[in-house]
C-alpha cells in the first residue's frame, strides 16, 4: 500500500565560509600566497572598454580558473 507522509516544509539557512572549505594545506592556497595575480589588470585593460558592452568575469579569475583546469 502507497502512503505519503505528510511532510512539512523546513527552511533551513546554513552560513558557510568559502574558506572553511578549502584545506588548509590544499596547493591553491600555497597558489595564491605565492603570486600576486594583480600585474594581469596591467596587461589586459586595454582589451576591456569602460562604458560600452557587458560587464566583463573578473581577468584574475579567469586566468585562476585556467590553471585549475591544467
């Protein structure tokens, strides 16, 4: 025999820090202390305009995003 439980509806809201994710000894972390990612804002803007298009990813993160996917 098929029974539904009567379910109610529990909203639950968890706080969680990107940080407390990410072991303290993972090789991103050593990553990020060891360059400083801020010399590519230098290098791409002037491949960015200021006032026409969408709003651009973030170049650091992009380029982040490429050495994760080596």
């Amino acid at each position: 025999m098929l029974t539904k439980k009567n379910r109610e509806i529990i909203e639950q809201v968890e706080l969680v820090s990107i940080d407390s994710l990410v072991p303290q000894d993972h090789l991103l972390r050593a990553v990020e202390e060891s360059i400083d990612f801020n010399f590519i804002y230098d290098e791409v803007k002037d491949l960015y305009s200021e006032n026409t298009g969408r709003p651009s990813i973030d170049p650091v993160v992009l380029i982040k995003l490429l050495m994760l996917q080596a």
